[in-house]
C-alpha cells in the first residue's frame, strides 16, 4: 500500500440522514449549528464534557434545570425551546389513523360541518396531527388535486403535482419541514411517525431541507397565505388557512382554507416573456 499522502483516498464523512428528533440529537445539532466546541458549549451552559456527550448520545436525560441552562446557552428561540421540553418529555401516544377517520366518518355532527362549510364556499378537511387526511368536503378535494389519493398531506406536497400547484413551492416545503420536526418529535415513539419518516425520507428534497436547517414551527400564521394555481382556470389564487382542534378529541384537527384576492408572487405574463424572446433571438 503506498505510504504517499497523495494517493491516499479521500476521508468521507457519512451524509446527515433524516431521522425523527430525540433530545440528544437536537442538543448536538443545535452545538454544531452554532459551531461551538464542548470546551466552548461549556463556557456557555457549564455542562461538562462527559455529562454532554451522554445527553448528546441519548443515553442520558437532563435534568429539567440543566436543559433550561442549554436553552440559554445555546440561545435558542422561544421555538426551539418548546421543541427541547418536548422531547424531553414522555413521548405523547396517537390513536391509529384509520380508527380516527372512522370516528369522524361515524360523527354525524362532523359530516354536517364538512356540508356546512362547503355550502359557504370554504375549503374543509379533518387531519390527524401527522396531516393524515381523515374526511374533507367536495370544495376542498375539487381545489386540491391528488391529494384525497395519497390520504397524506406532507407526502403529497413533495410529488410532482404538488409542485406544479403552488406558486411559492420551496416556501412551503420548507415550513411543512420544519413543522413536521416539532410533531414527530411529540409523537416520535408511535408507529405513524415511523412510517411517515421512513416514506417521506426517501424523497432527497425532503431529506436535503430536513437535514440543512435545523428551523422548527409549530402551526401557521393565518395571516401567511398560501399562493396556488386554481385547478378549474389555472389562474393564481390565494387561500387563508386555519387550524384548529376538535373539541371531541386533540387528535383531530379541523383545517379550513377561505379563499382571497391574488397577493402573492408577481407574475410573469407570457406575452412579455414571449416578445421578450423573440426580441432576444432577432
């Protein structure tokens, strides 16, 4: 074997996969991301070296007062900071998907709602916390294609029709990431937060946003309008969201988009972009 420096092969360091969040992994991430050395994290939280590379490794549990002296340290945002309490709390249980589209295909109360709001022209669907689609209205499955066949909301967003159908993709990729952390976080020990990662991880735009940022969200701002493409005209559309839980059970969820005047991205007109071309090849 040559001795030669130059002829040695390259070290390659594994690629970050996407996993669901543990406490220990985040902690790690969140050193890294700040770029500190355990003799610099130290500085900041005063935890050793050996206590933080067993909390770092999931092999330990911080105690509440020590993970509060990392959220400080490590100057997390009020986000990140609600994210680390949850995991470091017990894992939270989830009834199985098709049990919960059951119970509300069964609630007369919930089908009339759907009815309801479709009769005034809003978008409805009912979602369990890991955006499972469980029920939804004829407005709501006629202004968003494809998704009633995938029966997943995240799963749906990083296929091909998914992408054609918002105006600002990459945005909403990014957020549905970023709070798909904080949610299978809390449910991170049950078998649908498994199967949704271990689907969802193998699309590389989904495994490259999981993995570049370490961004948590919880919910959306219903001031931050979605921007998509309507169906029926091709035409730019623009849609209020809401959220909200059933009042029967905290495993539903009731999601209401309302439509609105066009204020997204500025548009490009064809006839422009053609004579432009056209200008361009003369």
């Amino acid at each position: 074997m040559s001795q030669n420096p130059a002829h040695r092969a390259p070290i390659r360091r594994p690629q970050p996969q996407a996993r669901i969040p543990t406490l220990g992994r985040t902690c790690l991430l969140l050193r890294r991301e700040r770029k500190l050395t355990f003799a610099k994290a130290y500085a900041r939280h005063g935890v050793s070296r050996s206590y933080l590379t067993e909390i770092e490794q999931d092999t330990r549990l911080p105690s509440l007062e020590t993970l509060e002296r990392m959220i400080d340290g490590y100057d997390a945002d009020p986000l990140m900071a609600r994210h680390l309490r949850e995991l470091r709390a017990p894992a939270e249980d989830l009834p199985p998907t098709d049990y919960l589209r059951q119970c509300v295909r069964e609630r007369t109360s919930a089908v009339v709602h759907l009815r309801d709001l479709d009769d005034r022209g809003v978008l409805a669907a009912y979602i369990d916390p890991l955006w499972n689609m469980l029920a939804c209205n004829e407005s709501f499955q006629a202004a968003v294609p494809g998704l009633t066949e995938t029966q997943q909301i995240h799963t749906w967003l990083f296929s091909p029709p998914a992408r054609n159908y918002f105006l600002d993709w990459p945005s909403e990729a990014t957020h549905a990431v970023a709070s798909s952390k904080t949610v299978l976080g809390r449910y991170r020990a049950t078998e649908q937060a498994q199967h949704f990662m271990q689907i969802l991880k193998q699309n590389p735009e989904f495994a490259d946003l999981w993995t570049s940022s370490n961004r948590v969200a919880y919910g959306r701002n219903t001031g931050d309008l979605v921007h998509v493409h309507d169906p029926a005209t091709g035409n730019p559309v623009s849609y209020s969201l809401s959220i909200s839980t059933v009042t029967q059970t905290e495993y539903v969820l009731l999601v209401t988009a309302i439509r609105k005047p066009y204020s997204g991205p500025a548009l490009r007109h064809p006839a422009s972009n053609s004579r432009h071309a056209s200008a361009t090849r003369r």
